[in-house]
C-alpha cells in the first residue's frame, strides 16, 4: 500500500495472517526516506494488529509477505459467542430485517437455514464494484440490491443473526479471487463449529487464509485512521494458492483457518 499523510500520523493495520504460521512474514514501514518503527498487538477478537506511530509528512510504503501458510488451529468456541454473535453492530441492524430472515427461512433451522440465506443473498444481490460507500450498511445493500464483498457479507451476517444463527464477519486472503484485493465473507456458529460462507462465490473457501475476526467491517478494516490524515494512493494485494487452486464445493461444510 502507498498513502499520503499528514505530520503525526497514527495507524492500524490488520493485515497480517491471524494464526496461521508461516514459514517467512515480514512487515515494513516505510516514511521519510528510512523504515518506520511497528510494534505488534492483540485486540479483543485476538488480532493481530499492527500499530504505527508518529509518521512523518509525505509518502508512506507499506509491505507484507508471508510465505509458506500452514493450516491454522480451528479457533474454539465459547458459550459467549452465540450470544454476542446475535446482536445487532455497526452495519449489521440486525433488529430492522428479523421479518425478512424468518420469511426466508421458515421452518428450517441449523444448516439448511443458513444455507437458504446465503443463496437468497447470492441470487438477489448483484456484485458492483464502486456501488456503495463505507457507509452503506445491511439496510441499505439490502434496498439497493447490490455491492461488493462486505455488503454481501453485511446482509448475510444480519439475516443469520435475524435468524437466529450467531454469526460474525471474518477478513481474509482469497487466492481466486479476481480482481485480487482483501475480501469479507462471514462465519456462521451450527452446532459447535463456525462454518465459513460467501454469498459472492467469488473464491474457494477452502484456500482462504482468515486476517481479522469481528463483528463486522468496523472491526476488520485492514487500516484505520487513529491520528493525522491517509490519503490511500495505492493498494495491491497478491495471494496464490500451492500447488493448485482448490475447486469450490458450494455444499460442503469448510471451517476458515
């Protein structure tokens, strides 16, 4: 990523693979001319975040690589989660579409219900890219019919939430996808698993690496603004898959890694 900033700027990344090892990762920084100093942390979902401080003036560079992913531990579950993971966020006004969520799914309950809503999503919306801003939210892709990965992951992880099945917004690495860039989809909670969907279909859900972990983009933002001012001038984000891209299966049960 390229950018401009201001004197003083402050900046979060959420970048970086969040469990998965890798056999070689680095991240750097560079502003005025020589390599800026980051120091590493966790946020409440277990992150790993990547703060940078005090940047000076002019152009900003930053670099990640990681090479060699290997699978991650399956994140366990707590009985928190089906609770927290039913509320209404920033993006998802879980409350304003719990009519729309039962008329979908009716009867059904568990895997089937989650699987009618994502095809519902994925049959109803149309993939726009530049349709909508970082304001848009569930209510409003849900009226305008359209958008790109985080408004379909936005009215997946609200109609699931509005139907009773907790569900979060997961950020990841998404060898497949094209064009490439970081992509959103959602973790549905059945039984005692997270199961990963996407409405879009863009990429194998099987190969995807997870970043970040949240309630919705609000906590998954691969940067945000703490102090100063970004002008992002520039982003290009690469991930390829070894030996071969799997093959996705839209029936099968895949837990993100």
């Amino acid at each position: 990523m390229t950018a401009e900033v201001v004197q003083g700027t402050d900046i979060a990344l959420l970048v970086a693979p969040s469990a998965a090892p890798a056999s070689r990762e680095s991240l750097t920084v560079r502003a005025g001319g020589a390599e800026h100093p980051v120091t590493e942390a966790r946020d409440r979902y277990g992150n790993r975040m990547h703060l940078v401080s005090g940047l000076p003036a002019g152009t900003v560079e930053i670099v990640h690589t990681a090479d060699g992913i290997a699978a991650a531990p399956v994140p366990p579950t707590s009985e928190a989660d089906a609770v927290l993971h039913l509320r209404p966020s920033r993006y998802c006004e879980v409350d304003e579409l719990t009519s729309v969520a039962r008329e979908l799914v009716g009867e059904r309950g568990g895997i089937d219900a989650g699987r009618t809503i994502v095809r519902w999503v994925h049959e109803h919306l149309e993939y726009v890219p530049g349709s909508s801003t970082v304001t848009d939210s569930a209510r409003s892709t849900y009226d305008a019919r359209r958008g790109v990965c985080r408004d379909y992951a936005h009215l997946t992880a609200t109609l699931l939430r509005a139907a009773g099945i907790p569900a979060r917004c997961a950020s990841v690495y998404a060898p497949g996808l094209d064009p490439m860039d970081f992509h959103l989809v959602v973790e549905a909670l059945v039984g005692e698993e997270w199961l990963v969907v996407d409405a879009t279909g863009l990429a194998p859900r099987s190969a995807m690496v997870r970043i970040a972990t949240g309630q919705d983009a609000a906590d998954t933002a691969f940067m945000t603004t703490l102090a100063g001012d970004v002008q992002l001038t520039g982003i290009q984000v690469t991930a390829v898959v070894d030996p071969a891209l799997p093959r996705e299966d839209p029936s099968a049960s895949v837990q993100l890694r």
